[in-house]
C-alpha cells in the first residue's frame, strides 16, 4: 500500500487547487517536440522526384528526398469523394513497418479518380473535379497547394517544416553518446550515402527520462512532422480536448496544444496542456469558407499555430485595410506527432455543414442515444451503498424532480474489482436495480480498464491466462498502481481482448447486472497512477506495436468494447450508453463524453461552454461537464447557475468528488430546490427536440450543440463567441456564468432573424447585443423565429414515463410569416428505427396555414401521443382555427373541426387548445 | 373528439360520492355537475365539460384534477381502507402504481393492485407496535424523569454541601498559610545561619590551602633552594606571561611580575602570589599523568563555570547564560525541601576537597522539619480546596446542563454507548464525544464533541449535533449528527457517513418517547 498512497499524497498534495504542471511534460521536456521546434521555417530540404510519379484511378503516388540525409519517402495522395484530399507519407523502405492508425475510419474512404492537368519539371496540376478546385505539385522544394481559381486554400510545407525521422539503426550501441567515431564506418557502409550529412546524435533520441521515469526508445527518434498555411484564415477551432477558448489561440509565444491523453488532476484553465482525450481535427474558417484538417496519427502530438494578424489590434487592421498595405490575413498550422506517419485528410468544405459531413463519412457520427440518456443524471462519488441509493431515488419523487440516470462510482465494487459489487453495501444490486426498474429508471456502473492484480479474481485470472494484459518492455504483463492498487491493463487494440471484454458484460457475467444498469469507463487515458505524467510507459508494448503509437487510441478502444458488450448483452436490440473521459477521433460512435474532473468554480462553469463546443466541431456531440463542478464544493448560487448551464448542454450530469458535501438537488433550502427543479424540468419539457437534434448528429454528424459561427458563418461577430451557443440551429442558450450578475448580454445572430424568449415570449430582433436582466431564475434561452420545436410540457419522474404524453408545438414565426420543423419519434431505446421503426415528420408554417407531412413514408411506427397544444409566437388573432386530419385530407368532404384558441395581444401569442390529431398523423391546421 | 375522455365517476366502495376524478371530497362542492366551473384560484371560469377533458385551462391546475394535463395539479388518492392522500399530476397514469386504490392509473396499461387494506393492516400493526414502545417508553421516561428530578435534587443537595465544606476548605487554608509562613521564617534564618558558618569554615580552609600551596609553588619556583624566586626562575614559568599573546616572556615582564625586583623572599612572595596563583601551573604535574592536564593553550579555555578568565568567545557566555538559568531552576525546583541543601555543582567541582555541607545541626533540623509539616499540610488543605471547586464545577455543570424539558436525558450523561460494524466500534458519550475506532487496531478517531441539541424548531430534542471532531484532509472537522427515536433500550442503532466525514447515528432511548397516542389512528379511514 505504501506506494500507491505516496503517490496519491504526491498527486493530492501537490498545490492546493491547481493542477502540479511539473508532472506534465513541456514541449520542451519531449524529446521529438523540442527537436523538431528548433527546426524553423525555411526552404525544404525535400524534392520531389517527378519521374516516380504514378497515377492510377485512385490515387498518385511519387517519391521525396531529402537532400540532405538521401532519404526517401512516398507520397500518396487522394482525391476522395465528398470533396476531400488525403495525403499520406511514410517512408518508402522503412526499416520495419510505421504504424497506421487502424479501426478509426469506418471505412477505406472512397475515391474519386484524380487527372493531371499539366506537367513540367518543376510540378504537376492535378484537377480535383470539383469546380476549379486543382492541387499543385511543387517538386523543388517540394509542396502541395489545393488551389480553387485563383485562391490558394491551403499549402502544405509551404514553410519547409515538412520532417520525418526515418527509422535507422543504432549507432551507440553502447549507450555511449559519443558515437562520432562510428560515423565513418557507417558511412563507408552506405556507399549512396557519401554526401549525406552527417546525423547527428542528440540527446533524447535513443533514451529520454522524464522525472523517475526512463523511456528505452528501442526504435529511436521517428517523430514526423508538416506545416499547412490558410491564407485568409484569422479563426482556427478543434483539436480537442484543452479547457481553451473556442477559437484557438497562437501558440508563438508558449507552448503549442498538445494532443496526448492525461489524467490531469485539478487541471488549469485557459492553457493548451493536454487533457484526457485527443481529436487531431482543425477547422479553420472566414466568411467564404470553412476548411479541414484531419491528422490521423495516433502518437502524442502538439500543433503550433501562428498568425500574421495575431496581435494586430484592431486599429492596427482598420490601418492597413486604410492603407490598402494590408497582407492577407493567414495562419499557419504545424503538426508534429512522436511516431506514426504522415496521413491528413483535406476537407474542403466549403461550408460548416460540408465539413461535418466530410468528417462524419471518414469516422462517423455520433451514436444514436437511449432517450433516457439524455435526461438529467444524478452522480457522485459516491453513493454509498443500496438504502443510499433508495433514499436519493426517493428524494427526486419527495421533490418532484424527474431524473433518468443514477451513477455509482468506484466505491461500489468490491475491492474496485470492476465487474463485482461491494458484498455488505451493495449486497442484493438486482433488487436495487429493480427498485429503479419500478421507476422506469436506470444505473450507471463504473467499469474502469485497470484490473486489480488479484489471482482471486476472475477477470485478471481470465485476461492473464489469455496474455489479454499490455506487456512491459521486457515482455512481462505490464503493471501500474491505480484505484485497486497493483493493476494490469488489458490491451484493447487487440480485437479479440475486446471481444472478451465485451462478452463480460453479458447478464450471466456481469453478475448482478439488469437491463437498466448501463456503463461508464473512466480512467481510460490510461491512469497509471505511478507511471510517467500518470500514464502508461511508451515502451509498453501492444502486439508488435509500442504503447508509444496507440496511447491516444487506447481510451478509444475501451469505449468501443464496452459499448460492443452492452449491444451484445440485448442480443443486438437496444442501444447501449457508455461514457468515457478519453476519447480519439471516432469516439463519437461509442457514446458520450464528459469534460473530466472539473472545480466547483465560476470559470470552470464557463469553460464548459467552449470544451463543449470544440467538441461538437469534431463530430463529438453528446458532451458535458460535471454539473457543480467536481472537486470543492459550489455556492448554493454557483449550483444553481451550473444547473441552469447544464440543463442545456447535451449531456446533464452532476457529480461530485468523494469529500465533498453532499449535494443532491434539495440541499440547499426550498428557493434553491426550486429553482433546480424548474431547470430540470425544462430540460425534460425540450427533450422531444434533443432526441430529434441526436437523431440528426447521428444521421449527418452535424453538433447537436452549436457554435454560433457553424449557423452564422458569414457574420465575423460571432467567430469567436463562446460564451453562448445554440442547440441544433433553432435554439439560442446564453447560460448566466457570473457570480452575482444583474443582467447578461446577449448577441443575437442574423440579420434577417427574430429571436423569441422561450420564457416570456418576448421578441428580439437578430444582429444585436441584448441586454437582459437577470434574477436567479433567469435562464436566457431564445427560440429562433422561422421554427416549430416540439415539446413536452408534462413533465414526469422520468423520460421513460413521458413516453405516450402529448405534444405541444412552438411555432415561432419570423419576419416572413413562416416557420418549420420537425418531428421524430421512435421507441427511444432499440435499434429498431434502423429498421424503418419511426416516425419522422415535417412540420411547416406558411400562408397561415400548419401542416405536418411524412418525411419518411417508407418507415413504419405508432405513437399514442397526440397534438395537446400548438402555441405560434408572434402570431396574429384569426377569426378561426380549423383542422383537417389524418386520410381525411384527401377525400372531398373531409370533416372540418373548429378548434378553440387563446391570443395574449400583448405579446402576439396565439394558443390553440387540444387539436388532439395524433402525432403520427398527416394535418393541416388553418389560421383564418 | 376521440381523445375527449369521459368523466368517470369517482370511489370504488360502495358508498359511493359521485364528484370527478381526483377531487376529494373536502372540494366537492366547487365542481358542481353542469355548471360553469371556476378554477379555484378565481383566474377564470370555463364550461364543467372541461374539467378532466386532459387539457390544462386552468393555471392553478384545478381543472385537471384527474388527469396529468396540469404542471402543477395534485391528484387526490381515496385510498378506501387506507389513508387518502394527494399525489403530483405528473404521476397520473405514468404507468407506476402511486395510489394504494389503484386509481391513478386508469389508463396507463399499468396493473395496479389494490394494496389499501394489506398496507393499513401493516401500518396498523407497526403503529400497534410502535405505540407499545412508546407506551412503555414513556412509562420509562417518566422514571427517567422521576430519577433525573431526584438526582437533580442530590446533586443540588450535595452542591450546597460541597460548596459549605468549600468554606471551612478555605478558612483552614488561609490558617495552615500562615501557620506555614510562621513556620518558614526560622527556617529561612538557621539555614541561611548554616550556610554562612559553613561558608566561612570553608574560606578558611581554602586560606589555609593557598598557603600551604604558596609555600609549594614557592619552593618550586626557587629552583636553586637560595630561599628566592629570582626573575630567572620566574621565566622558566612561560604560561606565567601576562600578555601570553605575543609568545615571549621576557626579564623585564618577570620583573614586574615580581614587583620590580629582581627576586623576592619567602615574605615577598605573599604579594605576588595573588598575581601568579592562577596561571601557575605545576612543574610535577607538566609532565605527570594529572587528570586535569591540558596543553597551555588550551588552558585559557573555560573549563569550569567560575573560570575566572574573561571569555574569549561570544558564543559561549550566552549558552552559559542558559546552562545557568537552568541550573538555576532545577535549584529553585528541588531545592527547598532537600536536607541538607546541596550546594551548587559548580561549587561542589571546585571545592570537591571540602566535601559536601556538613549536616544542618539538630536544632535547624527541627526548624526544618516543621517547615516542611507547615507547607505539606498547607498544600494538602490547598488540594482538598481544589478538589472541591472542580467538584462544585462539575455539579453546576451537570445541574445546569440542557438534559430536556425535564431532565428526562440526565441519565445518558457520563454513559457511553457503542455500535461494532463490518470495520469500525462506534462509541457514543451522550453529552461528551462520538469515537470511532477500527475493530482490528489502530487509533481512536474523534467524530466530534458535544454541541448542542439540534432539532426542528417544536422538536429540538430530536437531534444532537457533536462537533470538532479530528479534522478531514482537505475537508471539514469530523462531525455527527445523532438522530434520536423512541425506543425501550438505550441504543446506538446504525451510523453511516452520509457525507465524507459527517457521521449520522441513530439512537434509541425512551426518553424521546412522547405519550402514546390514542390508538386507532385517527387520519385511516375505513370507508368514505
């Protein structure tokens, strides 16, 4: 026990609430980060040799030199379909194989034929198909630039920092790092190589330490590394996942963000260390167009970016637009990753929407979640044993407060033996589980993929025996110190691991386990509590791979194998939920996602809004952060702000660290329980609109939760706005984040839009800054005119309750009069709408007149909601409100109904009362 | 319409009051059939056939009073043989039994049972069997009281007592004072007159040793035996060099020595002994194996605490400083009472010739041992007063304690209770401290001490709160919240920590119990 518990007083002592940055490394402190940061823009030493080209119908393929050391490298590039470019480089006789990420594309993306346009010896143009999109082949110095017309979109290796540390063999086989001696002999042995420039030996090439830890490198230095200009381009987003800003910042003068999954203890806001999950996707954007770039390298990796502009004050900007002296506006990006090869996809957009597809077809979309998922989930660590769980289940009903989920966290197990629950607290879990059952609610049980080193315990005994466990350098069962202490942790890039893994979760072994008891893995960056920046060695070893080319996968593969188990577990049939605190481009079809372990601070309340956000903008949409905060304990007013936040973010999930207070929603006084059960009713009241925004991410991979630039994205005002979003396209949040505030400002977007308070009714016209008085009950939300969302108003213990309740419709109007939306309905929890089970409906408003049409004629499903109540904002007094229903439209004495309406003058709001058709059904309702 | 629901006509048992669903009969009257209905909070008035037609007009819910169209309804459960009771509209056919009758789902596709009648036989009957603890928990609780009063009475009693016995405690103190002062007086004198005898006795010894002494040192400085110290002589003497620093011992250096002769007699040598006596150092032992030998330099150094040599070095002083303060306490410490007196070490090192004082005279003896009887009876009479005022203290603590309305918690106070489960032994001292300790060793932790009693306002005596218990890394003082129930056995029931380091215990005594209340529960009705 006693190191584990030096480590965890080491980890825990260190600054009281800030996270010890002397634990994570500078780029300074990695070895390939600093070597190839020395290397500064400048003309490339790569040639490309034109008379290796090879064009076939999917690809080209050429080689390049570096003129320097002779190496030489392949290029490959693609045009794919979807208006894409991949360019991939690797060596071209690599010393043994580099490593390709594998199971993140959701498939080889397919491609569309590329043709040469031209062809000298200084490059050749290739014709992207797509209007006069070209890309051009420099040779010397070599560099690609996609061209549309006569603008450059992007250029790669435009600055020459194109790197790549070809695999050699090790000339100080001593270790000594004096080897100069030896140059000679080695040269002499490479006859082609006489001219070559003699490779230096540096530090850190062959060994690094860091802190205790020593990493062996037995391949070497193999960092790669490529710039890529954006003219035009002030705004870069993406590469997730740091607790930044929105818009990326410049990185000149500090460090760049850095990709490498941690688990960060008290991590510090505003900085671009990593954090627990890792998406190498950038979107850069201006008002013409939004571009992408996808680096698919797995190792950890930093990305610098800098500016022309950065820096410039606006009146600096505003000088040179006067003096017309101004040079475009361009930042450039470079990556630079430890091992792995070069593979980028280009996408091109043009528009925000093209992207998310573009990338959506390379790794997927979001998974379609249970419904219950995304209501309100109550955690924290921890619940302390069954009675625990009884009493808090039953303080939601004392107070009228509906939830879905509730968590238990690592307490619960028995030795945090994953898979196994605590024999005296947690004795009979199928009745407690039923007890839910009876509710119509459901339990989350952490999995973590550390597995106590226990040879009582059958999971380790089993993944042992089957040389399931990541091995050491030295071919041993790799071991580090977490929860349960000595831990092994399973190798998930195998797949057969991860069908083991996954046929655990089955009910017959996962004892104790129901239908409702779904999972949450955490800890999977992987946390080795004793290993170097508490993670995994880099020379662990995976199969024939080092841990060094998966670790950002890792977190990726215990998500999907867990996910996989709870499908399976269903035969197939209902939808798993898992959420992960690590995660890779791709997580997204897995599950959700949360922010980590945040503090009960304001400016961690704020930052949920940007993480959130970056993550939506890299196809991960079902996001949030621990509401309350997790470490410390919030203000009663922080608590209820954060609430009113995160009732309005995708995933709605308050945690909180084992010694703090408790805080379940009635603590803090019947003004405060109040307050938080009218924000979690209103989340349940919209939840008809964020199953159908899920429905749409996991259709398109469009965020659920939306940056206003992704909607606005020819408006420069909202660039960089991050203190405010909107859900889907429809609706406006702007969270009160200020501790004591009177009034917010906010800034409606569009020029053409109206915007109307989803409270009040209010209406606002769009492209202005609001101000708004607040109260602790203030949530400004605004509903965009031009839509109809559905809801429900009758708000019940839990999502699952609700299911047959009515509808209500809020069509909001906008200046022209018309509005439309959207209606899905499926049975919320199996796979079966992939089997045409659902309703999906379109809803639109024109000419006074209300209609809902079948969108999906093909599907088949039935609901036994109806249309209780449809309320049009901004609406006029009709003399009459008729209705028009189902097969009846079509015969000529269709019965006409009268229908009963309410109009508030004051604020335009016509309330039409109980149309009753059913939800399924076609209608039409006349305003006359 | 199709989804126009039709009025459904309320209770299930034989009398039956027709009124719509959901209103209890209390608010019969307001939903008259066939009238105009007005929503209870006056805000408007709509046709009855809109009441329970699963529509929300009214914004008090009141229309709805059947049906889950409201936000803010309430349901009202006849629950016929049970308790009626109001549930939320929004658990109206939710498809979850909520009334014990069953009938707030009517349309949910829920089977519901009618569980009234088993639920009042099992209310009934741990209502019988609470009330049978609290029948004989009160008839306990009175003989708390009845205990508590008497034991209130003797400690008053007792306390009047005490604090008379208190007043003679103190008399005979200021008596046994001054008997002791009267007694320390002579004392003080004939020990002082010992001393001083024994003090001179040893001046003239040491007199006569530093003649004696002389003599030696003068025979030996005269090393040609012509009955004088000659200059030469002197000089053979080098650690005699008044200014020892520039190394040299010259003539004219010796001559002063010697007074400005050139030698000196045996009568002569009288006046310079003084000068030389300190720095002289024996020719026999230079060279001889004497214990206190050192070499010439280092002689300067201070090797005893009268050394009379200044000090060469700062430091040093100052920690002599501290050695003597020292010295100086343990004197004062253990020093009057010991007889005969030992002298101060340092004394005792220098003259260890002269042996220690002789044995105080029998007379100063008697004086002594007087003294002594004065000051041991002085402090007994002192301790006996001490003792008194703690005890009164503690009365008056415990009499004024808060122990309940009448007393009737008196009977925990100075008692411990514990609880042993999977891990720990919980003890509770009512009044005291709440403990915590591991049942397979190691230490005690405190989960905090008597506080205050904490209850609801109207129930005060329902809660005690125990604070500042040991503190929590990075989190609170320990603290417990012990919850008290009625019951025959003075019990801990169970603890948990609900929250990292608050501690909630359950404890049963009979003097929580109130007076039983009447059997049949008055609010179950059995039929409408």
């Amino acid at each position: 026990m006693v190191p584990v518990l030096v480590v965890w007083l080491a980890l825990c002592l260190s600054g009281t609430w800030a996270v010890d940055r002397s634990n994570f490394k500078t780029c300074d402190q990695s070895s390939f980060c600093k070597r190839q940061r020395a290397l500064k823009p400048g003309e490339s030493p790569y040639r490309a040799l034109l008379e290796t080209m090879e064009l076939t119908n999917t690809r080209l393929t050429l080689q390049l030199i570096n003129d320097n050391n002779k190496v030489r490298l392949l290029l490959e590039l693609y045009r794919l379909q979807g208006n894409m470019t991949r360019v991939k480089i690797n060596e071209l006789k690599p010393l043994k194989p580099r490593y390709e990420v594998p199971d993140v594309l959701v498939r080889e993306p397919p491609t569309e034929p590329l043709s040469v346009l031209s062809q000298d010896e200084n490059g050749v143009v290739l014709s992207l198909g797509v209007e006069s999109q070209r890309v051009i082949v420099s040779a010397q110095p070599f560099r690609l630039d996609i061209v549309e017309g006569h603008n450059v979109l992007m250029s790669l290796n435009s600055r020459g920092l194109l790197a790549f540390e070809h695999l050699r063999m090790r000339k100080d086989t001593q270790a000594e790092p004096e080897a100069e001696n030896k140059e000679e002999a080695d040269t002499a042995h490479q006859a082609e190589t006489t001219k070559e420039e003699e490779e230096k030996v540096e530090e850190g090439m062959w060994e690094e330490t860091f802190k205790s830890h020593s990493d062996s490198k037995p391949n070497g230095p193999s960092a790669v590394s490529l710039d890529f200009s954006l003219p035009g381009v002030e705004h870069v987003y993406g590469i997730p996942e740091h607790a930044d800003t929105l818009r990326l910042k410049t990185t000149d003068n500090g460090d760049p963000y850095r990709l490498y999954n941690l688990d960060v203890f008290q991590y510090e806001l505003y900085n671009p260390m990593a954090l627990y999950g890792a998406v190498p996707v950038m979107l850069a954007h201006n008002t013409q167009r939004t571009t992408g770039i996808f680096w698919l390298n797995a190792a950890e990796t930093w990305v610098d970016i800098s500016s022309n502009t950065a820096g410039k004050t606006v009146f600096g900007k505003m000088l040179d637009y006067v003096q017309g002296s101004s040079e475009t506006p361009q930042t450039d990006v470079r990556w630079i990753s430890e091992s792995g090869i070069i593979d980028v996809f280009i996408m091109l957009g043009p528009t925000p929407k093209d992207i998310f597809s573009q990338y959506a077809s390379l790794t997927g979309t979001q998974s379609f979640p249970p419904l219950s998922s995304l209501g309100y989930h109550q955690c924290r660590w921890n619940y302390n044993d069954q009675e625990d769980v009884r009493s808090v289940d039953a303080g939601f009903d004392e107070h009228d407060i509906p939830y879905d989920f509730i968590w238990l966290d690592i307490e619960h197990t028995d030795g945090k033996r994953y898979f196994t629950w605590d024999p005296h607290k947690f004795a009979s879990p199928k009745d407690m589980l039923q007890g839910l059952k009876d509710k119509k609610r459901n339990m989350v049980a952490i999995v973590d993929p550390h597995i106590k080193v226990d040879s009582n315990y059958k999971i380790h005994n089993e993944i042992r025996s089957r040389g399931f466990y990541v091995k050491n350098k030295d071919g041993g069962d790799y071991e580090g110190w977490c929860w349960p202490g000595n831990a092994g942790y399973p190798d998930f890039t195998q797949p057969d691991m991860r069908a083991w893994w996954a046929s655990m979760f089955s009910y017959d072994q996962y004892e104790g386990s129901m239908d409702n008891l779904y999972t949450w893995n955490d800890m999977n960056e992987p946390s080795v509590f004793n290993g170097p920046e508490v993670t995994m060695h880099k020379d662990a070893v995976h199969g024939s791979w080092e841990h060094r080319d998966v670790h950002n996968l890792y977190g990726l593969y215990v998500h999907r194998a867990t996910m996989e188990g709870l499908i399976q577990r269903s035969g197939g049939v209902e939808r798993p939920f898992v959420l992960t605190r690590a995660f890779f481009a791709g997580s997204q079809r897995y599950g959700a996602v949360w922010t980590g372990d945040n503090a009960a601070e304001w400016d961690h309340l704020k930052i949920s809004i940007p993480m959130c956000l970056s993550l939506g903008l890299v196809g991960i949409s079902f996001c949030g952060a621990d509401v309350g905060g997790f470490f410390k304990s919030p203000s009663p007013e922080l608590l209820v702000r954060w609430y009113q936040t995160g009732a309005y973010q995708p995933f709605f999930r308050a945690h909180a660290h084992l010694d703090t207070p408790r805080r379940e929603p009635w603590l803090f006084g019947p003004e405060n329980t109040a307050l938080i059960r009218e924000v979690i009713r209103q989340r349940y009241t919209f939840l008809p609109y964020w199953y159908q925004l899920f429905y749409h991410a996991y259709r398109t991979g469009e965020p659920v939760m939306r940056a206003l630039w992704v909607e606005y994205p020819q408006d420069p005002a909202t660039f960089a706005v991050d203190d405010e979003f909107l859900i889907g396209r429809d609706l406006l949040v702007h969270p009160v984040t200020e501790e004591g505030a009177r009034g917010v400002t906010a800034f409606l977007p569009g020029k053409e839009e109206v915007w109307f308070d989803i409270h009040t009714f209010q209406k606002h016209n769009g492209a202005q800054n609001l101000y708004i008085p607040v109260t602790m009950s203030s949530i400004p939300v605004f509903q965009r005119g031009g839509s109809i969302i559905p809801r429900k108003l009758r708000v019940r213990r839990s999502s699952a309750c609700m299911e047959h309740d009515p509808y209500t419709l809020f069509v909001a109007l906008n200046t022209r009069r018309t509005a439309e939306g959207e209606l899905y309905i499926d049975d919320g929890h199996t796979f079966n709408f992939d089997n045409k089970e659902f309703i999906h409906r379109r809803l639109f408003f024109s000419n006074n007149v209300l209609s809902s049409v079948n969108v999906a004629p093909e599907a088949q499903f039935t609901t036994k909601s109806w249309i209780e109540r449809v309320v049009i904002l901004g609406a006029s007094k009709p003399r009459k409100v008729t209705l028009i229903t189902a097969g009846k439209l079509k015969t000529a004495e269709a019965p006409v109904f009268r229908l009963d309406f309410d109009f508030d003058a004051s604020v335009s709001v016509l309330t039409i009362r109980k149309p009753s058709m059913n939800a399924g059904e076609d209608w039409s309702m006349a305003l006359q | 319409m199709f989804w126009y629901l039709l009025l459904l006509w309320g209770g299930i048992s034989a009398v039956e009051v027709q009124r719509p669903r959901g209103v209890p009969l209390s608010k019969r009257p307001f939903y008259e059939e066939n009238k105009p209905f007005t929503c209870l909070d006056g805000s408007r008035t709509i046709p009855f056939d809109r009441i329970n037609d699963d529509y929300c007009d009214c914004q008090d819910g009141s229309d709805e009073p059947g049906t889950a169209a409201c936000p803010n309804g309430n349901f009202h459960c006849t629950n016929a043989g049970f308790r009626p009771t109001f549930i939320p509209s929004s658990h109206v056919n939710d498809g979850i039994c909520d009334c014990c009758d069953a009938t707030d789902e009517y349309n949910s596709g829920a089977e519901c049972q009618n569980t009234c009648r088993e639920l009042w036989r099992k209310e009934k009957e741990s209502m019988q069997k609470l009330a049978e603890i609290a029948k004989e928990g009160f008839l306990l609780k009175q003989q708390l009281i009845q205990e508590a009063k008497r034991g209130l009475e003797e400690k008053q009693t007792k306390l009047g007592e005490v604090q008379n016995s208190k007043k003679d405690l103190e008399t005979n103190v200021e008596a046994l004072r001054t008997a002791k002062e009267a007694a320390e007086q002579p004392e003080k004198e004939a020990k002082e007159r010992h001393l001083k005898a024994w003090e001179e006795q040893n001046a003239a010894i040491r007199m006569e040793k530093d003649k004696v002494r002389m003599a030696e040192v003068f025979i030996e400085l005269d090393a040609d035996g012509d009955g004088f110290v000659s200059v030469a002589e002197l000089l053979s003497h080098s650690e005699m060099d008044p200014d020892s620093s520039d190394g040299s011992f010259t003539e004219a250096e010796a001559q002063e020595l010697l007074g400005g002769v050139d030698k000196v007699n045996t009568a002569a040598f009288e006046t310079i002994w003084s000068k030389i006596r300190e720095k002289y150092v024996s020719e026999s032992n230079t060279d001889g194996p004497a214990p206190v030998e050192t070499p010439q330099e280092e002689v300067r150094e201070p090797v005893s605490d009268n050394d009379s040599e200044p000090y060469p070095d700062d430091d040093i002083p100052e920690e002599e400083d501290e050695d003597e303060d020292e010295d100086e306490d343990e004197d004062m410490d253990d020093g009057d009472y010991k007889s005969p007196p030992v002298t101060r070490t340092d004394e005792k090192k220098d003259d260890s010739e002269e042996g220690a004082m002789p044995p105080y005279d029998q007379e100063t003896q008697n004086l002594i041992d007087a003294a002594q009887k004065a000051r041991n009876e002085f402090e007994e009479a002192e301790r006996a007063l001490r003792e008194v005022d703690d005890q009164i203290r503690n009365l008056e603590k415990e009499i004024s304690f808060d122990f309940g309305p009448s007393s009737e918690f008196a009977y925990l106070y100075s008692q411990c209770y514990e609880l042993t489960t999977g891990e720990y032994v919980y003890r509770l001292c009512p009044f005291n401290r709440v403990s915590q300790k591991p049942k397979y060793g190691g230490s005690e932790t405190n989960l905090g001490t008597w506080g205050k009693w904490a209850g609801p306002e109207g129930n005060v005596y329902s809660v005690m709160k125990y604070e500042q218990g040991t503190g929590c890394w990075q989190g609170p003082n320990r603290s417990t919240t012990v919850k008290l129930t009625c019951g025959k056995e003075t019990v801990v029931t169970s603890t948990s920590e609900p929250s990292r380091c608050e501690y909630l215990m359950e404890f049963t005594s009979p003097a929580v119990c109130q007076e039983a209340p009447d059997l049949e529960v008055s609010d179950i009705h059995e039929e409408l």
